[in-house]
C-alpha cells in the first residue's frame, strides 16, 4: 500500500488456501501494528498447516517439519476488520470445517459492526468454487463489498 500510495482501509485482503493463511497473517500483523484494511475474504483455507498436513498424512510428524505452522485459529479471534469467509463443501483437500472453525472462532461482527459471514458452497470442492458457484460467490462478495463501503 505505501509504494502504490493506497490508504489500507481502502483495501480488502482476498486469500484462497494458503493466500488465505497468508491474508489472516498479514491483517492480524497489520492490525497489531494499528493499521487496519478495509476488509479480508478467506477462500478454502485451513485451521493451520499443521491440521492441513495431519489430514493429508496422518503418520507424519508435520508438527514437527514445518517452520511456519500458519496459526490461523490462533490469530482469527483478533481481527477486527470485515470477514468473508467462503468454502466448498465437498473440498478433499482443506475440508469445509477449517473455515467453520475460523468462522466460530472468529468476532462476530467488526470494529464497524459488520457481522461475519460463511458461505457454504455444496457442491464445491477446493479448486472450483467460481466453476461451480460463479454467481452465488459473486454475489457474496459483492454484497461483501458494498456492506464495507457502506460504513468506511
């Protein structure tokens, strides 16, 4: 935002899996710091690299190899900005409760009052959410954004 001269609470974080870890890092360590963005969408992610690996290999210490574990349920309770939160149901790869447990964790509602929101996708899985739910996640997001807009 400094080099492209963009007032941060005129830009919402978007992240999708691991951007998504990155995207709650990034505004939590933001907010830490006293700058807070307008808004942040977490697409499919996960609880934590350590639960994304466990799920995937059961018998492998991940704890134990990971340098970043990306501790997104550890630092979703502290965001204050805007959340979005959209999620395939049918995703083998980050499992839709990651993003139920973020969303639970998560505050209800902003520093701006507004509330959190999850958008189940049913028939989705982890890479084709805009494939088969193009409109639905459109929507969501654009009544996202004009929900953020309203009060900035």
């Amino acid at each position: 935002t400094q080099e492209r001269q963009f007032d941060p609470k005129d830009v919402v974080i978007c992240g999708q899996s691991l951007g998504g870890a990155v995207g709650i890092r990034l505004v939590h360590d933001l907010e830490t710091e006293g700058v807070r963005p307008a808004g942040l969408v977490v697409r499919a992610s996960f609880t934590s690299l350590v639960d994304a690996g466990r799920y995937h290999y059961p018998w492998l210490p991940v704890n134990l190899v990971l340098l970043d574990r990306f501790p997104s349920l550890d630092r979703i309770s502290a965001i204050q900005c805007p959340l979005l939160f959209l999620h395939g149901q049918r995703d083998t790869i980050v499992p839709f409760e990651h993003s139920s447990k973020l969303f639970a964790n998560a505050p209800e509602a902003s520093h701006n009052g507004v509330a959190k929101r999850l958008v189940p996708l049913p028939n989705a899985g982890h890479n084709d959410i805009m494939h088969v739910h193009g409109d639905d996640v459109t929507e969501a997001v654009r009544q996202f954004l004009s929900d953020v807009a309203a009060v900035q």
